[in-house]
C-alpha cells in the first residue's frame, strides 16, 4: 500500500510506502526513476515526469514492466 503527492506548485512529487507498518518515503536512485516496492516493476520518472518530459516517463514504465520484478507476478 502507497500514495503518491504530486505538489503542482512546489513542482514535487513524494511517493510514499507502507512498510512495516509505518508510511516511508520512496526515494530516487542516481537516475532519478522511483520503483514501486509494492508493485514490482512499476517504476516512475521522476524529473521527467515534473517536467513534462511524458515521452521519458513512458519509457521507464515500460522498462519497468519488461523488468524481471515483473515478469514474476
């Protein structure tokens, strides 16, 4: 379980998981692309996403959904 806040004037986004029992904060890896731990190979462009960048963002998806976490479910 997760949510995602999308901060349009502060040009945010913070995800947020739930993780033994308590909400912690998904951060970026050095690419700035977050992946979901709750859904395997969903994986959010972060940067490109906040700056309107959809063709990038639509490639990590579709990375994430061609990645081995997800190929599992």
């Amino acid at each position: 379980m997760g949510y995602i806040i999308w901060e349009a004037f502060e040009n945010q986004l913070e995800w947020f998981q739930l993780l033994d029992g308590d909400y912690q904060q998904l951060m970026p890896d050095a690419d700035e692309i977050m992946h979901s731990q709750v859904f395997p190979g969903l994986w959010l462009a972060v940067e490109a996403l906040l700056n309107n960048q959809m063709e990038r963002v639509l490639e990590v998806m579709q990375v994430g959904l061609n990645s081995p976490e997800y190929s599992r479910l």
